[in-house]
C-alpha cells in the first residue's frame, strides 16, 4: 500500500469520526441499536428536538444511512424511558414536559443537595476513614 493511499485511508477515517461525534456522520455499525438510542436521547435532552416535536424517522434514516429497525426500536427504548409517546398510525412524539413531575425532581434535588454536600466535604473523621 503507497503512502498516499495510507494518508488518504487515514484522513477519510479522521472525518468519518469526527463527524461521528458532532451527531450528523454516519453511526458505527457494531453497536448501531445503542448509538441511534443515545443520539435521539441527547437531540430531545439538548432541546434539539422539542417538547411534544414529531419524531421523523424517515429523516434520521437517510440523515445516518440505517434501516427504519434501530430506529424503532430506539422509540420503544426511549418510551420506556418516558421520552417519546408512541401512538399507533400517528407517529412518534417527544414528550411534553409535565409541570408536576418537573417540581418533583426539584424537591428531590432541594433535600439530596445538602446531602451530597456534607458528603463531598472532607473531615477530619472522613479522610481517616478514606486511607
């Protein structure tokens, strides 16, 4: 093999990666089902997709060149998950954000704080214990 054809393999596998990581390459056949899963999670996350948004998979189909498969089944996963709400022979929409459950989270994260605080703050009883 040249050293041209070397160079040229290697800097189509850098872009190929690269643009992997920025969400719009083409995904990683070995694991296709988990990576399809976490790159709809972190588009509805981001706010990329919003809240109560139609999921199109015809268009992360041609956009990550994969069958309809893991695309559906990353629905399901993100439905169990509480993201998406499936409804038959309508589509695949991400879910809206629920006020209650939202204050919910807040409450836990106003009684865990102090918590996690008091426990990530080093004393002398603690660092013994640490060694």
């Amino acid at each position: 093999m040249s050293d041209l054809t070397r160079r040229l393999r290697l800097r189509r596998f850098t872009e190929e990666r690269s643009s992997m990581l920025d969400g719009n390459g083409p995904l990683d056949t070995a694991s296709i089902g988990e990576q399809v899963t976490e790159r709809l999670r972190s588009e509805i996350i981001s706010g990329r997709l919003a809240p109560g948004s139609r999921l199109m998979l015809d268009q992360y189909k041609a956009l990550w060149n994969i069958s309809i498969t893991p695309l559906r089944d990353a629905a399901k996963r993100l439905e169990a998950d509480g993201l998406v709400h499936i409804y038959p022979r309508r589509g695949i929409f991400v879910a809206e954000i629920d006020r209650n459950a939202l204050m919910e989270v807040f409450q836990l994260r106003i009684a865990l704080e102090p918590l996690v605080t008091e426990l990530a703050t080093p004393t002398p009883r603690r660092r013994r214990w640490r060694r």
